[in-house]
C-alpha cells in the first residue's frame, strides 16, 4: 500500500521478499460497506503492473496471472539474494471472510445484495457469487 516502503527497500538493498496480491480492488472496504448493508461503491482502482514498478525501482520482479505460474515465480523470488517482488493477479469478486461471522453481517451482505440487483447489478451479484462458490467446501 505505500510505495515508499519499496524505495526503502532498494535503498538499503534489504532481502525482503514481496508478495502482492493484486485484486485491482480495496477488498475489504468493500467487504465492510457490504455487510453493513451497502452495495459496493468507488473500492475498484486501476489495473497497475505493481512488477513494472518495482523493476522500475531496481527491483527484481515478475507479474504472475496464472495460477501455474506461481510456485516458479516465488522460487525465483525466494532464490534471489537481495529484495524481490511477486505481482499474483487474484480476483477481485472473491471475498476476504472474517473468522468468524455474525448473523448482523449476513443480513447485512443480503441487503446490499438485493440494493446491487435492484439497481441492475445482477450480472455482478452472479460473477461475485461464481467466484466465491468454489471456494465453498464440498463434503
């Protein structure tokens, strides 16, 4: 979240290890306004190759956007004397969920729910909902 951290890194050459998971979004904002009962609004940001930055910096860095790219590129970046940086492209529908979770919060995760379909967000209520039904353990 703060790119300074970065500058420091290389300035010191410290042997940081970076993983960044990039769902171009502010996801648990996002999970904040949806169970309070509000849709979601203004938690996307733009797409940003966090790896072409930190290469910019002097940093060594790859952009990882499949899934079996990504044992090799935390090998590479593990292997690596000196800081590195791993971009992992994840989805931005998929919700970040508390340990634990209230009755208040799935009322109120329904009603923004029904506010998103209500106001012709049902193409984005089935994408988030895709994307977080296979996660869900099958017995």
């Amino acid at each position: 979240m703060l790119l300074g951290d970065l500058l420091t890194i290389k300035a010191y050459d410290l042997p940081v290890k970076i993983v960044l998971f990039d769902n171009a979004s502010l996801a648990m904002v996002r999970l904040e306004m949806l169970v309070d009962g509000l849709p979601q609004f203004g938690t996307e940001s733009p797409h940003f190759d966090y790896a072409a930055i930190a290469n910019a910096m002097g940093i060594p860095a790859v952009r990882v956007e499949r899934p079996q790219d990504v044992r090799g590129a935390l090998r590479g970046a593990l292997d690596r004397p000196g800081p590195a940086l791993v971009d992992v492209v994840t989805d931005p529908r998929a919700l970040s969920l508390p340990p634990t979770i209230t009755a208040g919060q799935v009322r109120g995760f329904v009603v923004a729910m029904s506010k998103e379909i209500m106001g012709n967000g049902m193409g984005e209520a089935v994408s988030m909902a895709r994307s977080n039904l296979r996660n869900v353990p099958r017995p």
